[in-house]
C-alpha cells in the first residue's frame, strides 16, 4: 500500500474568535475516528482511533514530516490537546493508516462543518448574496518508482521506467478577507474499482461536486476552479447540482474568447467594460 493514500486536510485552528469550542471539534474527530472498522482486530498496542486522531494533529501542528512528527510526541503534549493516549512512530503510522478507505473520514468533515455551522463560524465567510466561495484543484502526495498499490496512478516513461502516484482534488470554502479556510472532503484521483485506465481530475471533479450535494444539500456555493474545468461537460454538471461558478480560461481554448481577445487587442476603444 502507498503511504500516502490516506490524506487528512487541514482543520481550520482560528476557530475562538467564532466562539467556537476547539476542543469539542477535537471531541467529534475522536468519536468518530473511534467507529470506523478496525481490520486489524489483533492490534493492542495502538489503537485505530489514537493512529487517526495522531495523523490529524501532526497536520494541525503543520509537522513538515513524518519524522519531525515523531519527535514532537515525544514533548507529552498530544494526549492533554488531542487526547492521543497511544502515538505511533513514524513507521507504526503508516502501518495502521495504509488499509483505512479514505471514505470513512466523510463524516468527520460533515461533523466539523456541522460544528462551526452551529457555532456562527461559515457567516463571516460569506462571499456574495449568502454564497460560499469553494476552490477546488487538483495536487500530488505521493510519488514513487517503487512503491505502488492497485489504486496507483501510473506513467510510462520512454526509457522504460513507470513513474506511481497518488493525487487528489482538495477543496475549501475561502473568503479573499479572511486567513481562515474550511477544508470540505476531498476526492482521490485514483484508479477505480475494475479498470486499468488512468482517473483524472476532470472524473474526480464530477464526483465531488454529486458528493458535495449530498453531505450539502442546501449548502450556496460558488465554485471556483482552474481552466482544465472549462469544458461543457463540466459546466453541465454544475448546472444540474445547482452550484454558481468562477472559471479559468485559457487564451487559444475556446474559439470565441479567443476572438474576443483578439478584437479587443486590435480596437480596444469599443471594447471597453
């Protein structure tokens, strides 16, 4: 398995200045990461739910490594903040985490966004007309030439050489005023279930937008996203779920920007506004 297939997004920490209790957002994660299936059930020493909760808080810490992680839990303070009675190693964490489907963590997300609902935390990020700004894009985490599982992406070099790796569509409400984001879950580009063919960004994007519906039904949104998502398939499927959207486009991409482009370079006078 990769060890980077299972990725945690960042918890917002600005959360007492929302009035909002931090350490009952901390709660929630345990209580949840405490029910989700446990595969190893000869394990003792080191709890699922501890190796979970262990994964989020070397995020919020902003550890820069694994390693730096496993040093810091070594100063004590990880059970008092993030109530962690056993902390992995760097290696035991990748052991434990390796075989946890990335969809148990849905809820977790759904729980927190319930929570700074609750606590008047989404209002100030408000962007227009009562609409969230949401950006998605897309990011690698993983990448190997080695070291690869069945959910791999892969690329073919030409001396012969294949190149694993893992990638993902993240997504957060943001507000150009404040520092403060709010990570929704994220969707995996990996292979699907039964296919050999590469999943891209654009798959990961419609799936993320139907799953994003249905943990936020009544949720306004703006998506915001780069120029590999103009395309009418796409606009489609905002369309049909609803979401308002900002777009990229690329110069050349689409024939009638492109003219407008042109014409507005050569008589810029009447194309003013």
């Amino acid at each position: 398995m990769c060890y980077g297939r299972l990725v945690f997004a960042e918890m917002p920490l600005e959360i007492r200045q929302y009035e909002t209790d931090t350490h009952a957002l901390f709660r929630l994660l345990r209580e949840h990461f405490a029910t989700i299936a446990d595969d190893r059930v000869d394990e003792v020493e080191i709890p699922l739910s501890d190796a979970l909760m262990s994964a989020f808080a070397m995020f919020s810490l902003k550890a820069p490594s694994l390693l730096a992680f496993d040093k810091q839990r070594a100063e004590g303070n990880l059970k008092t903040i993030y109530g962690i009675t056993h902390t992995p190693c760097d290696t035991r964490m990748r052991e434990r985490l390796d075989p946890v489907s990335p969809e148990s963590l849905r809820p977790s997300f759904t729980l927190v966004f319930r929570q700074l609902q609750r606590g008047k935390a989404l209002e100030p990020m408000a962007f227009l007309d009562g609409h969230y700004l949401v950006a998605l894009d897309g990011t690698g985490y993983f990448s190997s030439k080695t070291i690869h599982c069945a959910s791999c992406l892969h690329k073919e070099h030409r001396n012969g050489s294949i190149t694993y790796y893992h990638q993902m569509l993240g997504a957060a409400i943001i507000h150009p005023d404040c520092r403060a984001v709010i990570p929704l879950m994220p969707e995996p580009i990996v292979k699907q279930d039964g296919t050999q063919k590469n999943d891209c960004e654009r798959n990961a994007a419609k799936r993320f937008i139907t799953k994003l519906r249905q943990d936020h039904p009544h949720l306004k949104v703006i998506i915001t996203e780069d120029a590999l998502s103009s395309n009418a398939p796409h606009i489609e499927t905002l369309h049909d779920y609803g979401c308002h959207y900002i777009l990229g486009v690329k110069e050349g991409d689409h024939g009638i920007f492109s003219i407008r482009w042109g014409a507005t370079r050569m008589y810029p006078r009447r194309h003013r506004g």
